[in-house]
C-alpha cells in the first residue's frame, strides 16, 4: 500500500496533532506516541465570551479520542497536568499503524523536528484541512488579544523555537494548497522579537528565543478552523467582527512584493548558537527576509545577494 493512499482525512488529523506537539517512545519493548494540548492561561477569552480551558479542552477531546481509537487500536489515555493534557497511545508491538506514523514523519521522534509531511502538500484539500485543523488544536490560539495594529483579530499558529523548518512549510500549505493567506510570521529571532536590544540591555539575554507564531486573520482561518470547542467559538465571534469592520479580505503574502521600511538595529545575539547555521550571523529588517532564508517559495523571484544584503 502506498503511504499517500493510506493518508486519509482520521490519518491527516493526527498527523497534525503530531507534528505540533507529538513525541515518539519506543524504550523497553513498549512504543508510546504522546501528544500534549498546552494551554498558557486558565481562562480563554475572546471579544465577548469566556471559557475555562482545561473542561473545554476536556469536553472537546473525548470525540477527539473516540476518533482516534477507532483509527489505531488503540484507547489512548487522558494524562491531566497543570498547564497540559496529554492523550497517550501505547502499542506493545510494531504494528502498521505505528510503522505507518514513522513513516509519514520520517522517522523522527519528536515536534522540534518534525517536518510538515510531503504527501500532505500531494494530497487533496480535504486532506490538507483535517492536517492545518490537528495543528490547530494542538498549537492554535483563537484570542481577543491577537489584534494587529488596526485592531483586526487574527489567529496565531505556534511552532516552538527549536524548528526553524516549520514555519515556511505550514504557510506553504496554507497559501498555497488551502487559499489562506498569512498575515506573517513572527520569528523567534533577535531582530523581530528584541530590534531595540531592550530585553538585551536590562539582561535578559536569550529572552527572544520563544516560538514562531504564524499569524492569520480570523476570517480567513474559518476555511480550516478548529475541533477544540472554545477555539471555534472565538474563531466565530472573531471573524464575525473583522467581517463587519472591515471591508477588504487579507491579502495573501507575497516577499516579491516587500520593500524594507525601516532597518532595525544590528543586535548582538544575531550569532547565538540558538539560531540554525543557515542564518546565523545574518541580520534581517523584516520577518520576509528570514522567511526567504528558511525556503519560501514566494521567494524565489527575489534576488536573495540585491534584495537581503
């Protein structure tokens, strides 16, 4: 069987709960696949409504785990923790499922390697939803916070700082495969999340080193949206606001398009050991400059020497 038949939508999603905060054990003769639903704050809160995370998150994974009893096996269990749930699976032999998973993640172990599986980008769109969906329950944020400058509500997708490949690869499918355009990424990198050197200064080096957040406006993410209950119904009330105050759907991120607007200054952790060797010691005055660096398709028309110098 080939692993792109064998990829169908029950598959995708877990795919995407994986590839956001999956990990993979195989010690002792015993395999677990552990996947963890983070959330940062008791309470989620959109423009008028208020959840409490943890019981909504609770409430939404047991269809969550029914589906993907069905489809392993197995009866994953629900692991309770203060600012986490995690849904383990364990398998006492190598079975398909298990083979199939390593398979589609390429045989790495854990979320800040994993990559976004290429027979994902080959397969059809309803495929590509149920994968964008698993990521997003897993690593998404639907918050009244999320507002850029204009005061437009915007989803953000987290991918943590250690996987640099990421980032590109999601907003490919996204933009590409799925029509949802990308407001931006907002790297993990000195020059986006310190350009006035204020954390370097007061000592607290490192500081910029969080995850990469994509972030999407609301009404163009209702395309995918979520399964985690409260994640959709701030998604819906947040779309619905930008859809009345705003007349113009979001444009798609186009780097060909891009010009400088203001440099930013040169920070003196651009060398950190914490940044992949590929732009390590580069200085960048804008995300899109660090998107091109990482492998954006959008970027190909650029001239990397002319336009990034």
């Amino acid at each position: 069987m080939l692993v792109l038949d064998y990829l169908d939508e029950d598959v995708a999603y877990l795919l995407g709960l994986i590839i956001a905060r999956g990990t993979f054990f195989d010690e002792g003769g015993v395999k677990k696949l552990i996947i963890t639903f983070p959330f940062r704050n008791l309470v989620a809160i959109g423009r008028d409504k208020q959840f409490d995370q943890r019981q909504s998150l609770l409430a939404s994974l047991h269809p969550v785990r029914e589906r993907l009893s069905e489809l392993s096996g197995v009866e994953p269990r629900i692991v309770q923790r203060t600012d986490e749930i995690d849904v383990v699976f364990e398998f006492a032999k190598n079975t398909m499922f298990w083979r199939n998973l390593r398979l589609l993640t390429g045989n790495k172990t854990n979320h800040y390697e994993f990559e976004v599986p290429e027979e994902v980008f080959k397969a059809k769109e309803s495929v590509q939803k149920e994968f964008i969906r698993g990521y997003a329950d897993v690593a998404g944020s639907a918050r009244w916070a999320n507002r850029d400058q204009n005061d437009r509500a915007r989803i953000y997708l987290d991918v943590l700082n250690r996987n640099w490949k990421l980032p590109v690869q999601l907003c490919r499918l996204l933009q590409d495969h799925l029509s949802i355009p990308v407001n931006t990424i907002d790297w993990g990198h000195p020059n986006m999340r310190d350009p006035e050197l204020r954390d370097y200064n007061a000592g607290r080096r490192g500081n910029w080193a969080r995850e990469h957040q994509i972030k999407i406006y609301a009404e163009a993410f209702e395309k995918a949206g979520f399964y985690i209950e409260h994640k959709q119904e701030i998604l819906n009330e947040l779309a619905d606001y930008n859809k009345e105050t705003f007349d113009k759907y979001p444009d798609f991120c186009r780097p060909s398009e891009k010009r400088i607007r203001k440099p930013k200054m040169v920070h003196p952790e651009e060398n950190s050991d914490k940044l992949p060797e590929r732009i390590r010691g580069k200085h960048f005055d804008a995300y899109w400059q660090i998107c091109c660096y990482m492998g954006c398709c959008g970027c190909r028309k650029l001239t990397l020497q002319s336009k990034l110098a």
